[in-house]
C-alpha cells in the first residue's frame, strides 16, 4: 500500500532528468498502480510546487462519493490539460524542426554590411523548421504539396528568418490572393476534406482561374511534391531580396539551399503507401539521422545580380512566379548549414517557433515584390494569434541570441521588463538604449513614386513560358511524372468543366502534356488554349538545375536499405552487406517474421527493427532479402512479405537476394524478372554486395517503369 504522502523537497521544482527504467510499483486498494519517490527522486508537484501524495484518485467523499470541489490539485491538472492546444498554423501547420549552424565559407563584404556574411568559418546558430502546406497538425508526411524551409538565424544582428520553400517560385503574384489560394487548397468548408491533398475541385477550380499559378503547378505535379526526405531537397527563398553594403550600395539576391546528398523523390504509389505505413516518415527521418550522427547538411548559394541584368531579362524579377535559370544567373556558394540537434521540446521549440519575413538584419532588404511585401505584413499578425501573446518573441525559441535592449513592456506572460527608472526615450536619466545610426537598421534608399492604383504590372503577364522551360529541362521520366500526377489529381475532380480548363492552360505549356493528360483522362474532345495575355515563348533553353534526377546523389549516402530475413540464413553473408552498406554511408534496417528477430545458420540472432507487416518495402530506399528456401517457402504464404517484394519492384527499387529466396521471389510473381530485369542483384559475396550497394546509388531502375505502369502516350 502506498497512500502515505511522499517526501517532500521544500516544493521545488523537479531538476532530475526522467529516465525509463524498470522501477517497482506497488499496487493500491482499488488495483491502480503508485510509484512512489525513493530518496533521491524528484517529488511530483502541482504547477505551485506543492508535493503531491497521490496523482491516481482525485478527492471524494466516501470511495463510491463525489468528488471534492476543494480537490485543487485535480482542479490544476485538469484545467491545464484542457488549455494544452494553441491553435495550428494556418497554412504549414504539420512541421519538424532541429537545430544547427550555419557556417559562412565566403565573405560577402563586398555585397553586404551583414554581420553574418562578414567573416569566413564565421558559425551561427540557427533552427529550421520544414513542413508541408496544405495539411492539418496531424496529417501525412507524404502529402503532395509544397515543403516549407524555414530558417530562423540568430545573428549578432538580431534574428534573420529566410522563410522558403522547395519550390522557387509561387501560385500567386499578389498577397491579396492568398488566402483565395489556401481557402481553395484546404479542406472543402461543408465536407471538411479531403485534408493534406490538393486532388479535389476547390483546388484545381482555383488554379484553372488563375493561370499564374501554372508555372509552380509543374513544380508542385513534379516529383519535388514527393520528397523522399528533408534532407535531400533543396530550398529556396523564392523572392528577389536585397544585399546592401554600408555606404548603401545594392545588389539583388536570391537564396538557394543545396543539399549534399543530392536530391532524391519517392515514387507516387510509394507516397500514397507511406502514409499509411508510416505517415511520420519525414520526421522520423530526421530524427534518425541527426540522432545517429549523420548531420544533414545543405550549402547556401547566391544568386547575386544588378539593376542592368534586372532590366535586361525577359521576366520581372519582383515577379514571384518567375525564376531566374542558372544558367543565367550562376548561383555562388557562401555558406553551410548543419543540423545537428533535435528540440529537447516538440511544442516549446517547433510548434512555437515564430518565423517572420520581416526579421531581417542590417544589410538584408526587402525589394517590391507585391507578395514580400503582403508576407511582411501578415507573419507578425499570426503569431499573436497562434501564441496569445505580443511577448512570443520572449520565448527562449524566438529570442535572438544577441543583447536586446528596448522599451517595450508588459502585455501577457511578460517576463522581461525594463528595469529601473526610464522606460521611455529620450529620457534625461542618462538610462536605457540610444538609437544607432551607425550601426542600427536602415532601409536601402530606392526613390518610389507613382499613382496610387490596383493594377499588376504588364511585365507579370507571362504565366507560362517559363511553366514550359521547366516542363522541358525534366528528363522523360521526370515528365511522365508530371503527366500521371496530373491526371491522379484531375481524376479526383468531380466536374468535367474544370478537368477541361486545366487542359486548356496545359495546351499553352506544352501540346505533347496536354495530349498525354488528356488522353489519360479519356478527355473526347480537346478544348481550345486557355486566353492568355503572352503567346508562350519557345526560345528559352532547359536548365539541368531544374531536375530532380540530373541533380540525384549517385551514391547511396544517408539511404536505408531494408533487409526481409527468415531463420537460418548465413550470419556472415548479412555481415558482409551490412558492412559493405554502411561503408557506402548507408543505414541497414532488418524486417523480419517476427519482432525477435531471426537465428542465423550458427544460431545467432540478428534482431529485426520491424515485424513484417509493420515494415514494408516503401519504407526504404532499396532491398535485400535473404532466406532458406524452406522458410521462404513457408514465409510466402504471409502475404505482407509478397507485398515486401512486388512493391519493392513496381516502386522500381533495386532488389538484391540470396539463392535461398527466390522462392519468396517467386510467390510474389517475379519469377521471370530476376532474370531480366537489371534491377536484380545475386548477393553471395562481399564483391556481390559491393556492386549492389553501388548500383543502388542509382536509386531507381527508372527503365523498369513502363513494364509496371500503363500510360496512354
Ligand atoms: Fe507563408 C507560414 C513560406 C507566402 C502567410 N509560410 C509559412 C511557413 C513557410 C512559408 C515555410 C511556415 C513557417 C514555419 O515553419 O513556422 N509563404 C511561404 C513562402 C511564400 C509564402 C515561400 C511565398 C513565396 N505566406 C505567404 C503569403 C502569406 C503567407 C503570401 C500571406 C499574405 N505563411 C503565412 C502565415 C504563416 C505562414 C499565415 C502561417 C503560420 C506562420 O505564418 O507562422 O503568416
């Protein structure tokens, strides 16, 4: 019995790091469990600090009685539980965060007065937080939709936040059509779904209605909509932002993040299988690769550029809808961004981090992009909703890391004030903070005037000439792609009207993806062009930047290859391709019968990191499966270790295997392709594991997939 109040240590606050360890319970009148404090365990308190006694009944009159309105550690206990939700973000509400540094490796002295930028191997911490756009807090990592790469620097200049995505550019040219654009992405407001996709009429309604959004619509139909992770897609700050130096000289800028393994997609019948299999994919992830020690890490490039180029390209560079090709503009790598720490804290770091275009420092400017300017104005606003408080920026998450010094007080859960007598300026106190005009924030000195006017520029008129110079520097695979995920979405639509007007703007992208996605629709008849303010150009050239699959690792470096195993295989040969993989950089992950694991030919067990049924195929990036041909046999009558390898081969993975399991192979139907298929590897040595290990560098067998898709041409 363990009633008796515990020890009480003067109603401090627990220091004592928790740890999960077999303690002993003892077990009270009406069978609940208690696990009281020993002697040097910190001692459960109410949020007052006083020691609780008994955390498992709440206070009643009589053991079958009402509960005791003078119960006020139930009373606390609960009324926090049921404030514990703020509300989501309303846009990029499911995210995941980590911290790092970003390392500057080339001074932009000439460009900028940036403190950050100033000085080589010069480190400052940052964290970043990605996510998707359209779903709710809880939704799929594998959503279709854009990711956002949010970076919040801590400079010694106070907080920089570089608030991206990975895609370049944007649905829309104008702030004011935001919240049109996400009304129509989200949920329908009657049904409330479908959530975290954009396959439904709202959206491509919308989208049809406004043609510039059709140059992003490629990006986000491409495979950059489905990235295999995080830490293999690129960011990028989307607008055309300024450099400015101290004695106010200009440059135009643009951000972009490279990742260092190389840029890698799933497949989309994969994506739609990892929601259901693991639907934190993403985060998991992260979490596994900055936890096991292999830090993610992107360069940060420049695109640097004057007024003279500004007027001389073909497309308005304040134009958010537009990109400008590197081949135009080559980007310049300045800098390096590590992460290297997860949030001890999901909600007090990631859920509320508050990022804001406007944190800018000295030396980073904002140019008249009309959606810059409407972000500037909308991200401050959000926060007060989203924490309750003007006082967010005094979270630990969102305080700069540098001195601060300002009159602004009270308001909700203040925790910082002024101290001492002068809370106002100027004061002749001789206390408190001065303005700087050497060192303090200034805006770059463009000389604005003009009408005031609701118009867009005519030089935003273009909408797809560069939606087709993305189209056209894809690889065919990569457009077929864009083909199939069109017309998944378009088959999602209910009205045939609107499936109609996507193809009539596809029409003025390219004629070969119209024909293809109309025909994949069944569409009888073709519809005219869709009106367009510019005849398309055809003169502009591909750029290999803008393809996932010219930009893919060729190594198999921060990838996991899964490994389906049955009893009594040889231990050594599992060694051997363990090691083989984990000295290309690769991670080995074991599914198996059983979560126990497996005994080897020499009775050792190999333990399994999933039970069969809880760790399919889509869950790595390539696979290997060894057996017994007895085991195999008895282990294909479980269907979920068919659907292990007949997945594994539609999602065109390379597959590696030991003679005992083909007739595991075999059960799943792909008896004849180990023989013709080149994405099969026999693995029986270390040199076979090598040249396996190699070939999966490659990732997919991209060949492989008109034998396991059928697609109208
Ligand atoms: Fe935004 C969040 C990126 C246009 C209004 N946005 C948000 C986040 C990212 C972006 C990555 C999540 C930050 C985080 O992780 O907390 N947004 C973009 C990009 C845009 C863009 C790259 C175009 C280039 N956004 C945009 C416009 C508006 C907003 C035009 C409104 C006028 N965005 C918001 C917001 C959010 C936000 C409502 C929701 C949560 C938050 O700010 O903190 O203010």
């Amino acid at each position: 019995m363990a009633h008796s109040p515990s020890q009480s240590d003067g109603g401090k606050p627990a220091t004592k790091t928790q740890k999960i360890v077999d303690q002993e319970v003892t077990v009270g009148n009406g069978g609940e469990y208690h696990q009281t404090a020993g002697e040097n365990d910190p001692v459960l308190t109410t949020a007052q600090g006083g020691p609780v006694s008994d955390d498992q009944n709440s206070l009643r009159i009589g053991s079958r009685g009402p509960t005791a309105m003078e119960d006020f550690h139930f009373r606390e206990k609960i009324f926090h539980f049921d404030h514990e939700r703020i509300p989501e973000r309303v846009v990029h509400a499911r995210g995941y965060g980590a911290h790092g540094y970003f390392e500057t490796t080339k001074s932009l002295a000439n460009y900028t007065r940036a403190d950050i930028f100033q000085r080589e191997g010069e480190k400052t911490p940052v964290f970043v937080r990605f996510s998707t756009v359209a779903g709710n807090k809880g939704s799929g990592d594998l959503a279709r939709d854009v990711r956002g790469f949010a970076v919040k620097f801590y400079t010694k200049e106070g907080n920089w936040d570089l608030v991206g995505n990975n895609i370049p550019v944007f649905f829309i040219q104008d702030a004011i059509k935001f919240p049109d654009l996400i009304h129509a992405a989200k949920q329908e407001p009657d049904s409330d779904f479908p959530q975290a996709q954009t396959a439904h009429d709202n959206f491509w309604d919308f989208i049809s209605l406004t043609p510039e959004s059709m140059h992003m619509v490629m990006w986000a139909m491409s495979d950059r909509g489905i990235p295999r992770s995080f830490r293999f897609m690129e960011g990028f700050g989307v607008h055309t932002f300024r450099m400015v130096t101290e004695d106010g000289k200009s440059t135009f800028v643009k951000f972009l993040w490279k990742p260092k393994l190389g840029l890698q997609s799933v497949v989309w019948n994969e994506a739609l299988k990892i929601n259901g299999a693991d639907p934190d994919f993403h985060r998991r992830d992260l979490w596994g690769a900055i936890k096991s020690g292999m830090l993610p890490e992107w360069e940060l490039h420049l695109q640097l550029f004057d007024e003279e180029f500004a007027e001389k390209f073909e497309f308005d560079v304040l134009d958010p809808t537009k990109l400008i090709p590197e081949e135009d503009v080559p980007t310049i790598c300045v800098g390096r961004l590590v992460l290297d720490r997860m949030p001890d804290n999901f909600f007090a770091e990631t859920e509320q981090v508050a990022f804001m275009t406007q944190n800018v420092p000295p030396g980073i400017d904002f140019t008249n992009d009309p959606l810059l300017q409407g972000r500037n104005f909308s991200y401050l606003d959000t926060q007060v909703k989203r924490l309750g408080s003007t006082n967010f920026s005094q979270l630990p998450i969102n305080a700069p890391k540098c001195p601060m010094h300002h009159f602004q007080q009270d308001g909700h859960m203040a925790f910082k004030n002024v101290q001492g007598r002068a809370n106002y300026e100027p004061n002749s106190w001789d206390e408190g903070p001065r303005e700087s005009p050497q060192h303090g924030f200034t805006s770059y000195n463009a000389h604005e005037e003009g009408e005031k006017c609701r118009v867009r520029s005519e030089t935003f008129a273009d909408h797809y000439s560069q939606a087709r110079q993305f189209f056209i520097s894809q690889t065919s695979t990569e457009q077929n792609h864009i083909v199939d995920a069109l017309v998944f979405e378009l088959s999602k639509v209910e009205k045939l009207a609107i499936r109609k007007r996507v193809v009539s703007h596809l029409l003025n992208i390219d004629k070969g993806l119209a024909k293809k996605v109309a025909a994949n629709l069944g569409l009888e008849n073709m519809p005219d062009p869709a009106p367009a303010a510019q005849k398309t150009r055809d003169d502009l050239k591909p750029s290999d930047a803008l393809s996932i699959l010219k930009n893919g690792p060729g190594s198999f470096k921060g990838r996991k290859l899964g490994v389906l195993v049955t009893d009594g295989i040889d231990g050594k040969m599992f060694k051997t391709l363990k090691e083989t993989t984990e000295a290309a950089g690769g991670v080995v992950e074991v599914v198996a019968p059983t979560i126990s694991g497996v005994k080897t030919s020499d009775g050792e067990t190999i333990s399994a990191n999933h039970k069969i049924d809880g760790g399919p195929s889509v869950l790595f990036d390539a696979i290997t499966v060894m057996g017994t041909p007895e085991n195999s046999r008895a282990l294909a009558v479980e269907a979920t270790a068919c659907d292990f390898l007949s997945d594994a081969f539609a999602h065109l993975k390379f597959i590696g295997y030991n003679d005992g399991a083909v007739p595991l192979l075999e059960a799943a139907g792909l008896k004849d392709s180990i023989k013709k298929d080149d994405g099969f590897f026999a693995i029986s040595d270390a040199s076979s594991a090598k040249t396996f290990i190699k070939a999966c560098g490659d990732l997919r067998l991209w060949d492989r997939e008109d034998k396991v898709h059928v697609r109208k041409k």
